[in-house]
C-alpha cells in the first residue's frame, strides 16, 4: 500500500505504488508534476538541449519555433548547455517558486548523453538549490542510472507505453541502438527490456521514477493497467495516462494516418483501471519541451535566450531570496514571523540526524515556525571533508570548501548533524550559525522543534537570517 503523506501522494486512497520515506514525500510535496497540490504554488523549467532521438513514435513529431503550439516535443529554441545553464540562473532569479528543472526533449535526453550531462553537472554546481529531473524513452537507461544519482537527479520519467512487443511495435517502427536500426518486433522487445532493466536500477538507487503512458485507442488503451502493475513491481510509484494527441495538422503518423484520440470518458476510466496498481496523476498538460511556469501556464516566450544578461548576478544572494519566499509558501506566511528561522539538517533520508557535517552532500533546509518544522528544499554541496588527511592537515583545499559550505549555509540559524570537527564548528559560530550535535541519531522534526522552542525564548534569537546576504 502506497504511504499517504498527506499532499505528497498524488494517488492517496489508490493502492499499490512504493513505499515512500518522509524525505522523499516531502520532495514530491514540492514537484508540480508529482503532486496535486503542488503544480498551484510551484514552477518547472523544461531546458531543451537534447534535439537528437534514438526512438521513433508514431504519436511524435519534434518540432521548432511553434510558439503557438504546447505539446511535447515541440519548442521554439534549442540551447547548448552553456545556454541552458544561463538561462536557468535567469530563470531562477525571476521565479523564486521555480522549484524543479528538467531536461525533457525536444528529442530523448539520454540519445544526447554529452548534451545532458553537461547540462545536469552546470546546473548541479550553479544552482545548488534546485531540484533535477529527466523524462526520457528508457532505451539508454541503464547503463547512465549510477551517473544521474551521483549528479543528484531525484526524478526520472520513463515513457512505458506497453509490455507486449506486439503492442508496442504498433508503436514505435523502429530504434537506434549500439549504432545499428532495428525495427518491427525485434526493436520493441529491446526497448522493453531496457525500459524494465533501467526502472529497477533506479528505484534500487533511491531515485523516484514516474511512468508515463500515452493512451492509444484500439492499441493500448486495454493494455495500461498491465502496465500500471507491472511498473509497481518495478518500485515505480506514479502513473501518469495521457491522452494522444493525433490532430493531422501536427504531423505526426499516427494523426496522418487518422488515428483518433480518446475521450475524456476513455481517459477516466483508464486510469480508475490503472489506479488499482499505482497512484495516478491527473493534473499532466503535457508540456512543450521548453515549458517555464507553474503548470497549466507557459512563460517560455518571456524568456528568450536575447533577454538574457551577460553577467550573471551571483547565485547566492538569489538562492537565500527563493529560500525566504518558498518558506513563506510551505508554511502559508509564518516563516516571516521575527522568532521563525531556517534551519540546515544533515540526514540521510529525513528521518533521523544521521550525517556527519563534513562527508554531507546535500543539506536539507527546514523552516521553523509557528507553523511547525517544514521542509523547504535543500541545498547540494560537494563534500568538504575527502581525505582524512586534508581533514587533519586543514590544507588550503579542505578550507576553500569549507568556506564554500558555509556560504552556502549563511541564511539558516543552526545546522543540525551527527557529528562536526573543531575547526567547521568554530567557522559556523564565526558566521553566527549554531552547530548541533545533541541531537545525533534522534528524529529530525521532534529535535528541530525542541530547539526552536527553546531558541525563540532567547532575546537576542529573535533574529530572523532568511534575508542573510
């Protein structure tokens, strides 16, 4: 039974589905593709830097400078990486409820490994507090699951529109694979296995994959909830069913050949079939490739790459910004109370205070308000303390990362960890942020509240840091 964590499960009530930590729900509180509620206070950013395919679909057709037109594949630029990462930061400054950015196209991200992982590390080191995420085929999946874990993506969207080779060869002609085409039977049962072999590994990797399946009538539409059970098995934990979109003057075989589109009545009742394996979500509006806003918006045209600056405001400054604003989101306006404040844990997966500040490499950032102790996001960071000799000789690369981690750090109040080393200790309370220890191996949320119970009683801890430049 999939766990209910209030808003974070978008399929509440529906059974199946994996069993989600605390961590992980809260992430999806906050992604407005997984979450019902959270597409109405959160944005996304699709970037598009992957043009090239290694599948083709009857129901696509990738195509360039149509501002008018939103559906996937379409988009009206393509970027280098060093343009997406530019944009972003632009992006980010001037949407401080952007919460997540993907790379979804035009074409597949992983038929454009150099491209996305380019973009994925840039983004990585310049936006330390933006989530990442990839939407892609699956068929080169497996062999990149390690390489998107260790640059910190959280959420991968595989496209699974069949288990049978039969159904799915109705579907995609043929691929590219190890540079030789295949097609008809042969090219579906591989693309099948590779969906599945790269499912596994990234759910054993602790990364959160969503299913997407495009609703075909008379091919697939009696298929999905096979699907949808299957994809359970494989430790997915949400079900998105669109509707094809098959109008001819888009291009696409499948709208050239007439196939029509399902009705909102076929839509519904496949995904009830479907959400008696996994949770279902039904808020999609299958978005270009190039989609900036909340979703059911597009601002993508407000943002061309000409209004970009060139030279980028430093991050910083923008990220404590985000932090004070999204706070104020989570916790519908407390956190701008004077005795409310941010707080940096260092756990592993949200539960208990389990890390030691100096192998972290991804802090969590708490608001702690009258509103009670909520997460706001985190923060990537490479880890300052590699060697056990650079910890003990304090030589100048161990104390440019640590200043690094401390900046990062410089709008929260107390950091919250297992274990800290005397010279990261003295460098905090040097910045006025408060090293906790006590609370080692203890549950995050009942330790965050205790000290700010108690923090809030001291005159001068009134101060709230989240404006900290």
């Amino acid at each position: 039974m999939a766990s209910c964590h209030s808003s974070a499960n978008p399929g509440c009530g529906a059974s199946g589905g994996a069993e989600l930590t605390p961590l992980q729900a809260d992430k999806i509180a906050q992604h407005p593709c997984y979450s019902r509620s959270a597409h109405h206070r959160y944005a996304r950013m699709h970037l598009a830097v992957a043009p090239a395919c290694n599948l083709q679909c009857h129901y696509c057709n990738r195509k360039y400078d149509c501002s008018n037109e939103s559906r996937p594949g379409v988009v009206s630029e393509v970027l280098s990486p060093a343009q997406a990462i530019a944009k972003a930061r632009h992006v980010a400054a001037a949407l401080p409820q952007l919460a997540v950015i993907g790379i979804a196209g035009p074409g597949d991200p992983l038929a454009n490994i150099a491209r996305t992982f380019n973009t994925l590390e840039g983004l990585r080191s310049a936006l330390p507090d933006i989530k990442l995420c990839l939407s892609t085929n699956g068929l080169a999946l497996p062999e990149v699951v390690d390489r998107l874990a260790d640059v910190g993506v959280d959420h991968v969207t595989v496209t699974v529109n069949a288990l049978d080779a039969d159904i799915a060869a109705q579907i995609y002609p043929w691929l590219w694979f190890e540079g030789e085409r295949l097609e008809g039977l042969e090219a579906a049962a591989l693309l099948l296995a590779r969906q599945e072999e790269g499912i596994r590994k990234l759910t054993a990797r602790g990364i959160m994959v969503k299913i997407n399946s495009v609703l075909i009538p008379g091919i697939n539409d009696r298929h999905l909830p096979a699907v949808s059970e299957k994809a359970r098995e494989w430790g997915a934990m949400l079900h998105n069913v669109m509707p094809l979109i098959s109008r001819p003057e888009h291009g696409t075989v499948f709208g050239l050949q007439g196939q029509r589109e399902p009705s909102a009545r076929e839509v519904a009742e496949v995904r009830a079939n479907c959400g008696m394996s996994m949770p279902q979500m039904a808020h999609c509006h299958q978005c270009r490739a190039d989609a900036i806003g909340m979703l059911g918006e597009d601002r993508s045209q407000s943002f061309p790459l000409s209004a970009i600056p060139q030279t980028a405001e430093p991050y910083l400054p923008v990220m404590y910004r985000r932090a004070q604003i999204q706070a104020g989101i989570a916790t519908a306006g407390e956190s701008e109370s004077a005795d409310a404040c941010l707080v940096a844990v260092a756990t592993r997966e949200g539960v208990l205070i389990d890390e030691h500040f100096g192998h972290v490499q991804r802090f969590q950032i708490y608001s702690a308000s009258a509103a009670g102790v909520t997460l706001i996001g985190e923060r990537f960071t490479p880890p300052f303390c590699t060697d056990k000799s650079e910890c003990d000789d304090e030589v100048n690369r161990h104390e440019q990362r640590l200043d690094a981690v401390v900046a990062l750090l410089a709008d929260v109040s107390a950091v919250f960890c297992a274990r800290i080393g005397l010279s990261p200790w003295q460098r905090l309370e040097q910045a006025g942020i408060e090293p906790c220890v006590s609370g080692a191996w203890q549950s995050v949320t009942e330790v965050i509240a205790l000290w700010w119970q108690q923090h809030r009683l001291v005159p001068s801890a009134g101060k709230n840091r989240m404006g900290a430049a």
